[in-house]
C-alpha cells in the first residue's frame, strides 16, 4: 500500500494525467429523494453490525438465510443523516470553486460517517475477477480536523481495519492511498469512515481510481431492429464518427442483403445522399444473408 498527502484537487484532469489514473467510481451523495439516503452514506455503523450478526445467528440456527425487511429503519436513518451530515443545494461550502451539490457534503463536529454503502463502498472483488486491474488508489480531499478510517471486508461479510488516517489541518487536503486487490478472490469490499473534528469537516471530493493502462481489444455491438434504415444509416454514421475519433477500425455486419438495404434507404426523400453514404461503408460491411 502506498500514500500521498497533496493539496491538488482529486478529480483535476492534470493530476489525472500526470499520475496516470483513471478515475472508476466517484462518492457521491443522492438528490431530492431521502428515501434512499442509506444506500449513499451510513451515519450509524452499528446498525449494519448488528443486522449482519442477526442474519449470521439465524442463518446458523436455520441452515437457510433470513431476510427480514425493516421498513422504519429507512426513515430512522434518514434523521440520523439529517443531523450528522450535510449535503446538496445551499450547501455552506468551503470553497465554492471546489465543492459539488452531489459531490461535497459537510460532517457535524464530532460525528462519524460510514461509506460502506451500495453506491459509495468499492466493489473489490468484482475488478479482481473481471478486469486486469491489480490496484486501486482511493483519493479523499476535504478541509477541517479530522480522521479517516479505511477497511475492506470478506466474502462473510466481516470487516477489517486497514489504515488510520489523521488530518490535522484546517485547509484542504488531498489523501491518497493505493490499495491491493489481492485479497479479494471471493468476495469483499474497501471504503471508509470519516470522524469529523470539533469544529465539522467539509468532504470537498473523493474518487477510486486506477492505472490509465491502454489495452487494445474487441468489441462486438448487435441492434435488433427491422424495416428502419434510417435509423441504421444514424448508426453507421455514428459509428464513423467514433471510428475517426478514437482512430480505430470498426467492422460493421448487417443482417439484411445491403443492396436491399441501400434501396430501402433510397425510398427516402430526406435521405438524398444515402446510398452514397452506403457505398461509402461497404468495404466495412459485412451482409449476413438471412435465411
């Protein structure tokens, strides 16, 4: 593991491409709809330690597991987060150049917050198993006392503490921390916990982010449609577009005899210039004779 205290800003593309980073999921905060404030910050941690040690009790006692809905705690939690934590429009920003509405938030002195949620918390395992990625560094950039707690988690569901951070400093700071993905063979999670400082700590940004490494691969891309070759020449033109873009070659395959095609474009009055245009693409169309 390694780390970096700055005082640049996170999400700047230059420090991006300087570090050669790639950012893979921003911490971000919900809009109007409260209801669903506990899928983007925890402002009790003990709430899920204790669902979590009931669902295990029953599940050993059982053999099966258990689910049991609660439907007030949505609305407790939603309190809970009001008092402890401040996000959105009108939010008193300590800098209004740096903070974001869904992006920024400001923690009550004293408080604790969890990012160990459905939006927030990074899905280890998941870039472990279906990507090439080896690592992830997660940048905290925020302004006030405080302490920040990283953990990761086990397929179980158990969470382990993995490093203490203290910030000591009114002005904004930027904290990085590169964190392996080996452990995450069959399951778990990173994130974190701020405990604000006496006088509240504003939460400017923060992002997981990866090795901008190239890699060249294939991609195949199907649209079902019938009788609209209008909308398949939008498509083909896109596609040209993009391939001038990017300066790649994209091999386009048709499922319908592009003659036929081409006369069906033709038929159109606004489409004056279409069978050049698909002229134009059949070096790079390939026609899937239907049977």
């Amino acid at each position: 593991m390694t780390d970096q205290h700055s005082s640049g800003r996170p999400g700047s593309g230059q420090q991006r491409a300087g570090r050669g980073l790639r950012v893979l999921q921003r911490v971000v905060f919900p809009g109007e709809d409260l209801d669903v404030v506990p899928l983007y910050v925890e402002t009790n941690p003990e709430r899920g330690a204790a669902e979590l040690a009931a669902e295990l009790l029953a599940e050993s006692l059982t053999n099966r597991k258990t689910i049991t809905p609660a439907p007030a705690a949505a609305n407790t939690a939603v309190g809970e987060t009001q008092s402890s934590i401040h996000f959105g429009a009108g939010l008193p920003a300590h800098s209004a150049a740096e903070t974001l509405p869904r992006r920024s938030a400001v923690i009550t002195g004293g408080r604790r917050v969890s990012f160990a949620t459905y939006f927030n918390a990074f899905p280890a395992s998941y870039w472990r198993r279906w990507t090439t990625v080896g690592s992830v560094t997660l940048r905290i950039r925020l302004a006030g006392e405080a302490t920040v707690v990283l953990y990761r988690s086990t397929a179980r569901g158990h969470s382990h503490p993995v490093e203490t951070i203290k910030v000591e400093t009114d002005g904004p700071e930027t904290i990085e921390r590169t964190l392996p993905l080996t452990p995450f063979i069959d399951g778990g999670w990173y994130w974190f916990d701020i405990v604000a400082g006496p006088r509240g700590t504003t939460l400017i940004e923060a992002d997981w982010a990866a090795p901008a490494t190239p890699v060249t691969g294939r991609i195949s891309i199907g649209i079902t449609t019938f009788n609209r070759p209008g909308f398949l020449l939008d498509q083909l033109r896109t596609r040209r577009a993009v391939q001038q873009a990017l300066g790649s070659r994209v091999h386009v395959a048709i499922a319908q005899r592009v003659h036929h095609f081409a006369h069906l474009i033709a038929d159109r009055r606004d489409e004056p210039s279409a069978v050049d245009d698909v002229v134009a693409e059949r070096d790079q169309i390939t026609a899937a004779h239907s049977p």
